[in-house]
C-alpha cells in the first residue's frame, strides 16, 4: 500500500485496523493450535493481572465492551475450562473470575505469543516511534470516543494460510482500486 494512497485518505482507517485485528488474532490462533482456545487470550492474561476481586463487570469495564458480550465470553472460558465463577460473598450479585489450573498452565504460552507478536509488529521502531504511535492510538481513541457507537461483534475462526493470502490480496486490492 503506497504512502500517498494513504496521505489522500483512500484508505480509511477502520480498513487498517480490521485487517489489523483479524491478521493479529488469526496469528494468535496459529501460534496457540495446540490450545483448545481459538480466541479470547488477552482476557486470561487481564484476569491474571488482576486481584482476586475481579468481576465480569471489570472485564467489561476494562475491555470498554457490554456486560451481556463479557457474559458470552466467559460462558465460553468457562465451558472450555480456563475459568471460573465465584459468587461474591460481599454482595451476591457480582461473580467473581478465577482462573483455572488449565488456564495458569498455558499462560506462559499465551503471553510469549503475544510479546512475539506484538516485537514482530514494531519490527524497525525506535523506543520514540513506538511511544509516539500509542499517543497517537490514545488521541485517536478519544476522538473516536465522542462518537455515538453502536458495538459490532467480530468473530474470528481458524485461519488457513491459503485463506489468509487471498483475503490480504483482496484487501490490497481494494484498496488500491479505491
């Protein structure tokens, strides 16, 4: 994709960031084959961050997603054995997330994929480069923050690297063409 494609706004910029987030997620899933978990990794390694009182309300919070999609989400960590829910003795309204044995386990491969991924990513950045391109996210996130949203689902399913060529030849074509 040429720099002056971009300079005369052809490209837009949720086209970046959805091949971005899909070709992030499907490396992911390839990296992580041998776990039975084909997304929602991030998720395990908040939760592990996290304190012991973490709820499916943090996780919202935290991920700025709606309680009923954090709902789905850890329906699906649980039913696959990498967390838990705990009824908050402080108030019984809130489920406290545990962490599973199994999740614990593949953490340690969880979180080198992503460090992979992400010093993969800023391939040739200097310290400055990468600082000032997380300024420029975060102001682009603010201004994007004043917009009325209406939250969109993303799925994400195994990759072939076969699939993910073409579809990456097709984008680049559209956006050529625009």
């Amino acid at each position: 994709m040429s720099k002056e494609k971009w300079k005369e706004g052809v490209a837009p910029l949720g086209l970046y960031f959805s091949f971005l987030t899909k070709h992030f997620a499907g490396a992911m899933v390839q990296k992580l084959s041998h776990i039975d978990l084909d997304k929602y990794f991030r998720i395990l390694v908040v939760l592990e961050q996290a304190d012991a009182t973490f709820t499916q309300q943090n996780l919202s919070d935290h991920f700025k997603t709606n309680k009923a999609s954090v709902v789905r989400i850890v329906d699906h960590l649980a039913k696959k054995g990498y967390v838990r829910r705990r009824v908050n003795n402080k108030d019984r309204r809130e489920h406290l997330l545990i962490l599973t044995e199994k999740a614990k386990n593949e953490l340690p491969a969880i979180k080198e994929a992503l460090c992979e991924l992400e010093k993969n990513a800023f391939k040739g950045f200097t310290d400055e480069q990468k600082q000032i391109f997380f300024q420029l996210l975060d102001q682009i996130y603010v201004n994007m923050s004043d917009l009325p949203v209406e939250e969109a689902a993303i799925k994400y399913g195994k990759i072939t690297p076969s699939a993910t060529s073409k579809r990456k030849k097709r984008l680049l074509v559209q956006v050529e063409n625009q």
